[in-house]
C-alpha cells in the first residue's frame, strides 16, 4: 500500500526526505505559506507550516508537527494527509493538510474533514 504513495506525483516529492511547497492560499491578508513537508513508509512524518507577510516577507507565523501522517483521500489531482504528533513545545497537534497541483494549504482537523474528506 505504501508503494501507492510514494508513486503518487504530489508525495514523492516528500517520500522519505524533506521537500518544499510554497502557496499564497490566505485570500483575506493574502499571506505567503511555505510547507516543508517529510513522510515515511513506517508512517512517520514531519510537517512545518510557516506563514510570512504579504507586506514585508515577515514571518508571522510558525507551525510544527512531528508525529505520524496517514492519508484522509488519495486522487489524482488532491491529496488530503493527516498529521498527528506534538508541535514544537510538545503539545498534542493534529493538522490537516492538502496537496493539489497548483496549490497546498492545512487547517485544523475539523476544518479539513469538513471539507476535504
């Protein structure tokens, strides 16, 4: 079943090593976000979500979770992956995050399996 993931086009670039993917997803200030983003094949995961300013390239704000991913649904133009884990102080994260070709954006959990499940 992993084979499946690692060869879908939107996640082999996180199969087992950090990538990258950047978005302007936010339509009301219009933020840039970048996610730095690792999946294992024992289901381990790494997920960084940093928001920076539209003004002045800032970063206004940091997201992390280390922990597990599992996929919420798999086609072939949108990947929903949810990560559960501990964010940087370790506290309990649980985000949900969204691949699709021209753009990626997380949410909560509630968020995500209200609209993306």
């Amino acid at each position: 079943m992993r084979d499946e993931f690692s060869a879908h086009p939107l996640l082999a670039p996180f199969w087992q090593k950090f990538g990258v993917r950047s978005s302007k997803s936010d339509s009301l200030t219009l933020n840039d976000f970048t996610y730095t983003l690792r999946l294992d094949d024992d289901g381990g995961a790494e997920l960084e979500e940093q928001e920076f300013s539209y003004h002045d390239s800032s970063l206004v704000a940091s997201r992390i979770v280390k922990g597990r991913w599992s996929a919420v649904k798999m086609e072939p133009q949108k990947v929903v992956l949810r990560f559960s884990g501990v964010d940087g102080a370790g506290a309990p994260a649980d985000r949900i995050l969204v691949l699709l070709p021209d753009d990626v954006f997380s949410g909560t959990v509630e968020w995500g399996l209200k609209h993306h499940s």
